[in-house]
C-alpha cells in the first residue's frame, strides 16, 4: 500500500457509511487510486481476465447445477436434456465448458508471465505460493468438473487419476488400496463417486475465491511488478489504477472474449474429446484415454516414468516444485528482460510444456517415451539446475535507472513535449 | 487548454450513448441466465394429454394427471346434469365459469362449464380451491357432500355436479382446463 488513503465520500450518507464499515474506501484504495507502474504490459491484464472467468464459471456452473442430475442413470441424459430442452441450455453449457478451456489458458499465461518477469522473487514470494494454491484447486475443480457428463472420457479419466494414490502402496502396504476405495465409496468408480465429485466440483470454486481474494491483498501489499522489475521509487512511475489500468484491463477482457465466444458459438467441442459423447460403459476401455489439453504436459510426465510410484511423484513434484522457485531462483535481477542467458532458458522452458503437452497426446508408445523422457529432464532442469545457476553466472543487462526512464528515454520527465515535434504558432 | 462547450456536449452524448449500450448489452447478457429457469421444452412438451373415455360408464368417474394435477373425468347421470342446470346462478358464490378456455367474465352456468353435445362429460381440474387438497367424490364410497358434486375433507368445501362451490371456505369453482374432443370417445387436454 501507498500512503494514506485518498478517499473522500462525497455525500452525508457515503460518510455515515464509512464511518462504520469503509468499504467504499477499501475499493477506491484498491481498484480506483492505486499505484500501478506506467509501463505494464497486455500480459498484466490476465489477473482481471481470471478474476472476470471464475465469475463466470461459477454464474454458469450454479444455473447449470439447477438442470443437471448427478446419478450415474441419469446425468449423461440430463446434460443433452440441458443442451437440447432447457432454455439457452445449448448456450450455457458451452460457455461453461469452453470457459473452463479459457480459464486454464489465460492461466498459464498468468504463469508465464510471473516466470519471465520475476513476479515470484521477493516481496512477492507469498503472492506466488498463493497463485500456486489456486493453481491446484483449479486442477482438481477441471478434473472433478470433467468428470461429471458420465461420458466415456469422464468415467475413465476418474478412474485413471483416482487409481493414481493406489501407488501408494508401494510405500506402505494396503494404504494406497484403502485411499482409493474410500475415495470411491465403492469397488470401483460408481454412482457413490459421480456424487461426491459434483458436491465438491460446486464446493471449490468458491475456495478458489477465497484464495483469490488472499492473492489480491498480497498483491496490493507489494504492489504490482512490472517489465522492468524495478520497483515504483516516484510518483511519476505509476498511475492511479482507474481509469489507466482499468480500461486497459477492459480491452484485453473483450479481446480475449473474441475468440472465447468463437469457439462457443462455432466449435464448442472441438477442445473435448469425441468419446466424451459416448456414455460411460465401465466394461469398455476407450483405446486412447487422454484428459483435457490443459492437463496433458502433466499427463506426459506421469507416462514418461517407467515405474508406477515414480510417475505420480514426477507429476506431482512437477506441480509442486513451483513453490519453491522463490528460492530456486539466485538472481539478484527480476526481470528477463535483463537476463540474456536466463532468457534462452526461459523459451526453452516454454517449448519443453508445449513438447510435453503434445506428447502426452500421443499414445505411449516409443518413439514418444523417449521424448517424453527428455522433455521431463529438461523441465525439471529448467527449476533446478538453470535456476540456481544462471543467476549467479549471468551478467545482467544494463537496468533502466527508474520505471520513468525506461519509458521516458533518459532525458524523458523533462518537456511535455516528445522531441521534434515543436512547431511554431500560427502567424495568421 | 479550455474544453469548449461543443467538446463538453460531444462528451456528454458519448457518454450516455456509451452508458445506453452497455446497459442494453447489459440485458441481453443477463436474459438468458433468467430465462433458463422457465419451463423447459421437456416441460412444455408435457403440457398436453390425450385421454380415451371410451371404457368410462355412465354414473363413472376417472382421475388422469396432466401438468403434474390431478383431473376429474366424470361420465354424469341425466339426474347430475338436470341438477346442475337448475341451479340459479345469481346465488352462486363465484359468478364465473371459471373455464380456460372462456373469458372469466362469462357467467358459471352448467353451459359454460362444459361442451356443447357432450353435457355429460364433466371434466375439471381436482384442487380445492380452498387451499389445494383433492376433494373427494370420483369413488363410488365417496362423501360428496350436501350437493351430491364434490366435498373437500380438509375444511369442508362443497361443490355441486357442475363443480361450483356451494358452501365451505372455497372462494371459486373448481378450474375447468382447457380441453377439446378429437373424436367422439378421446379428448385432448391442455
């Protein structure tokens, strides 16, 4: 936070109020007078655009809870009497469907771009840890989401992902067995666990919320960053966030809606898988199972590991070792732009995940394997051997002197007016 | 720099032109999500029956659901269609025939109240007009009340053969539902 609040209520009744709950006060503190560095970027305005999408998936997912049975016997049947004989059905499901797509997009663009800029260095180490919180309760609320059509892929995929913890036994004998069956509440994956998954699909997004709301707080006790790294020294560094920021982050809402709304409304499945349009049929194994895009890099690692304990330690360490990089990282300079090596790295980082989300489309047979196998060396080399090493033995970039500068050109701040474009007054 | 009052006009216009469109972009984002909770097509294609009286006696009544209510059908004797007609309809507690398929003001004879060749088919909607059980009468061993038509158990409203109510805390006749006759013996309900 910057200074003093700047709040004024403007009417007798906006005081009164204020008096006892400022809450006005906290939004224009917040969202309408704050400090946001002058020179973010269009990747800044994906927090806005996640803000904007969990609202949207839990408007969608609650009316579509109103329409959708979850019994084994019925919930395939009642997400087509949605599609076809609920009013706006055939569009509410799609939004909520492809949303879930999006969400997981504008995600790892959020991601990549607190890689790349440092986002997660110091002060901002809490704010990263949170963002990697929710990061996990939007995997589990897509999986548990998924599963809920009962189609052959859902079916499958839960039984798949929920038979991961039996490799638990390979660690203490019985207990991975028992995991599993009590996550199932049966022998298998049945009517008891199509239940418990749609209660606790509606139940985490609203923790997802309230991560959210902890992320933002942290956010706005740091302050953003920015594509310098520096931080704000003067008041000429930043803009009051509204309507700056504000308007920014508006724009970047509708365009990232253009291509959202073409896939609703002209390709809602193409993301989807085809057997998901097949009802479950626990005596028939679909011969490619493969989860939704967003997961399939994670996906690859798990089947790169040839032992079974082995792959889901990988997968989850994947995840996981995200936490750290606060520490990981030994760099003394935040963002890439000033890290010529770490850079490279980074790109290479970027075609590792794409590598290992094509791959793990592909069925698991060689030569795939063994390129899944190099993908996941090169990815967890990315956190532990680049990160800890490069910053020590890089030579940084010559940094901008303030956030201004970088913006304004070295002799910037002085005249209003950008060189060369003087002219003299009329003579008429 | 001096804004001028044609800029501040521009500004004004934009300004509500802008306000304006994002509140009707606004609407038609929200309509769908209200819309949804109205019936749906399943629902709606629910809301007709076809029903075959061809097995119904004189003197014999049968109860169908339609749009999730029950329905009396009843097949009257000439002594339960003379008695309806003869009511006087001043002395009625309701006045109106109570019919869908009329206007509310067209006043609660026996007429009215059912169709025109097929006097002796009483058809109407089973709920109290009270507040809503299913009167009794559609048995044989049935109590129908002081005016031989329906009696409802739960407060004791009566209604006569027309299904009129007669006495008791009811307010209105007994709901008469839109219906037709395909064929002689089949009606169409709703």
């Amino acid at each position: 936070m910057s200074g003093p609040s700047s709040y004024k209520p403007q009417s007798a009744a906006a005081k009164w109020f204020d008096d006892r709950l400022p809450i006005a006060r906290l939004v224009h503190d917040s969202f309408i007078a704050f400090p946001t560095p002058r020179n973010l970027n269009y990747l800044w305005t994906f927090g806005g655009i996640l803000t904007f999408f969990l609202v949207a998936q839990i408007v969608t997912g609650v009316i579509l809870a109103m329409h959708y049975v979850p019994n084994e016997t019925m919930a395939f049947d009642s997400v087509q009497h949605i599609k076809r004989d609920v009013n706006y059905g055939w569009l509410i499901q799609p939004l909520h469907a492809v949303g879930a797509s999006f969400f997981f997009l504008a995600v790892y663009l959020h991601i990549f771009r607190g890689i790349y800029y440092g986002s997660y260095k110091a002060p901002r180490e809490v704010l990263w840890i949170l963002g990697v919180f929710i990061f996990l309760a939007m995997m589990a609320t897509g999986f548990l989401g998924y599963t809920l059509p009962w189609g052959q892929m859902s079916f499958w995929g839960a039984t798949v992902i929920t038979n991961l913890f039996s490799s638990l036994d390979g660690v203490i004998p019985g207990l991975g067995t028992a995991i599993v069956t009590w996550l199932w509440g049966g022998f298998s994956v049945g009517n008891a666990t199509l239940n418990r998954f749609f209660s606790l699909h509606y139940l985490l997004p609203f923790v997802i919320f309230g991560l959210v709301i902890l992320h933002v707080w942290a956010l706005h006790v740091a302050g953003q960053n920015n594509p310098t790294g520096l931080d704000i020294k003067q008041d000429s560094d930043a803009v009051p966030m509204s309507p700056y920021a504000v308007s920014k982050d508006v724009f970047a809402m509708v365009a990232f809606l253009i291509p959202f709304a073409y896939f609703v409304f002209f390709m809602p499945d193409w993301l989807g898988h085809a057997d998901n349009y097949i009802e479950a049929n626990p005596l028939s194994t679909p011969p490619h199972i493969v989860p939704e895009w967003y997961f399939l890099p994670f996906y690859a690692i798990l089947r790169a590991i040839p032992s079974k304990l082995g792959g889901v330690v990988a997968m989850v360490s994947a995840i996981l070792i995200l936490l750290v990089i606060p520490w990981l990282d030994t760099s003394r300079v935040r963002s890439c732009k000033y890290r010529p090596i770490f850079k490279w790295c980074f790109w290479a980082f970027v075609f590792t995940c794409l590598a290992l989300g094509y791959l793990g489309a592909m069925p698991a047979e060689q030569p795939y394997i063994f390129w899944a196998q190099v993908f996941t060396f090169l990815y967890f080399a990315f956190f532990l051997i680049a990160m800890p090493i490069v910053g020590i033995i890089e030579t940084p970039s010559r940094l901008p002197r303030s956030i201004t500068e970088s913006v304004l050109g070295k002799n910037g701040g002085g005249s209003s007016l950008p060189a060369g474009a003087a002219s003299a007054p009329e003579k008429r | 720099m001096t804004i001028d009052v044609d800029d501040s006009k521009r500004r004004d216009f934009l300004v509500l032109a802008g306000n304006a469109f994002a509140a009707v972009g606004g609407a038609a984002v929200l309509w769908p999500f209200v819309q949804q909770m109205n019936p749906d097509a399943s629902a709606l294609a629910m809301a007709s029956i076809e029903v075959d009286l061809s097995a119904i006696k004189p003197g014999q009544a049968v109860t169908v659901m339609w749009r999730g209510k029950p329905v009396f059908i009843r097949y009257r004797t000439p002594e339960e269609i003379k008695a309806a007609q003869d009511v006087n309809v001043a002395d009625l507690r309701d006045q109106s025939c109570r019919n869908d398929a009329l206007p509310e003001t067209m006043p609660a004879t026996d007429a009215d109240r059912v169709k025109k060749g097929k006097e002796n088919w009483l058809v109407l909607v089973g709920i109290c007009t009270h507040l809503g059980c299913i009167p009794k009468g559609q048995s044989i061993a049935d109590n129908r009340g002081d005016f031989g038509g329906y009696f409802c158990p739960c407060h004791g409203s009566h209604y006569d053969t027309s299904g009129r109510i007669r006495k008791g805390p009811a307010p209105r006749n007994l709901e008469v539902p839109e219906y037709s006759f395909i064929t002689d013996t089949k009606i169409k309900i709703g």
